[in-house]
C-alpha cells in the first residue's frame, strides 16, 4: 500500500485484530489490488522531516497499516518504494523452532531500496519487510537487509544475503539516522525474532511464552 488516503479498512481495529489470518490477508489484498498502480516516493529533501518525529510508535503500534496521530498518516521516510508479493513460509521440520517457524501460509513480503539508487552516488540497498499474519492476534513481523550502506557497484537486488543482523553505518549521514533510531532502541543494527515463534498461523502459543 502506498498510504492510507486510499486505505479503505482499518487494519489496527480490535475487530481486525480478531479475525483469521486468511480474512486479514484478503482484506490487505484488496487494498493492494486497489492500489497496484500507484508508488511511493522517496522523500529526497523531506528525509530530514525523519529527525522530528518519535521512533516509539514503531514498537508500540499493533496492526498492520502505519500509525496515525492527530496529523494524520505518520510518514515512511525510508524504503518507501516497494513491491509487495504474497509468501508462505515452508518448514523442513528439521529443527526445533516453534509458532511461524513451524510453517505458515498468509504471508507478505515487500522488497525495497533504502533510497533512491543512483550512479555515481547512491547505491542499490536492497531490504525487505516480512509480515505472516495470525488468528486473533498480531502478525509476525521482521525487516532484513544486505547493509545499510548499499552494494556499490552490483545493481542485482538479490545479489547477497539478506540478514536481521548488518553491520554498522559508514557515511556521515547514516550515522546520524542510526542516532535517531537509537532514541527508541539501542539495539538499531539487529531485529529479534522471539515473537515469530511466539505462536503459530493459528494464534496457538507455545510453552515458554506468555
């Protein structure tokens, strides 16, 4: 979704927030659909709105549409140019993780570039958004990158790893985003995964969760 001038549902509502993981999907779809041909912007210049707004709704905000306070829509300062696909998540069973991790089937990614790549200038910085939703309960959501400083000179998207662990930034400007994002957490180069195990597809939860 671009914004939600054109969002039509409420994806932060106790009654949306109650519903099964496929209603949830379908009513997220449809507001893809609906807005299929339109894009975002990066917000050259605008970035620096970034720097006076609260990092805090990031963490404290349930649903799955942006936040909104008395001025309306909170804007996506970074990686806002995306395309958004439908993902399932299939498990080997090898391995002892619990709740997502098990196998789920309602699940999005978005894939975008931090900023506007450019020649010369700006390179490509591939990252990624992974939603899986769940029964009457918040979905379970990851972000991962190859590195906040981009891959200079491969303009191949998929060309390394994507991980929820990167290195830390290099350039003047970057550091001063990483400063910014650390006046929520301390923890800004690393995304936990504890509650992708939490519970599963079926908002069932595990032994040794709350």
């Amino acid at each position: 979704m671009k914004d939600d001038d054109a969002v039509s549902a409420d994806f932060s509502s106790d009654d949306y927030m109650a519903k099964s993981a496929a209603d949830k999907m379908s009513a997220i779809w449809a507001e893809v659909e609906a807005t299929k041909d339109k894009s975002g912007e990066f917000p050259g210049a605008k970035l620096a709105g970034i720097f006076i707004e609260s990092m805090n709704p990031t963490f404290d905000t349930k649903g799955d549409t942006m936040p909104h306070n008395f001025l309306g829509t909170r804007t996506k300062y970074i990686h806002s140019v995306g395309t958004v696909g439908k993902v399932k998540l299939v498990s080997s069973g090898h391995h002892p993780f619990t709740g997502v991790f098990k196998g789920a089937t309602q699940g999005l990614v978005r894939f975008s570039s931090a900023a506007a790549p450019a020649v010369g200038s700006q390179p490509l910085a591939p990252g990624l958004g992974l939603k899986f939703l769940r029964d009457g309960m918040d979905s379970a959501n990851l972000v991962a990158m190859y590195s906040v400083n981009g891959q200079p000179g491969d303009w191949n998207f998929f060309a390394n790893d994507f991980t929820d662990h990167i290195g830390a930034a290099s350039s003047t400007a970057l550091k001063a985003l990483a400063a910014k994002f650390a006046t929520a957490t301390k923890h800004i180069q690393q995304v936990g995964l504890s509650n992708y195990s939490e519970a599963d597809e079926s908002g069932a939860k595990f032994e040794g969760t709350e």
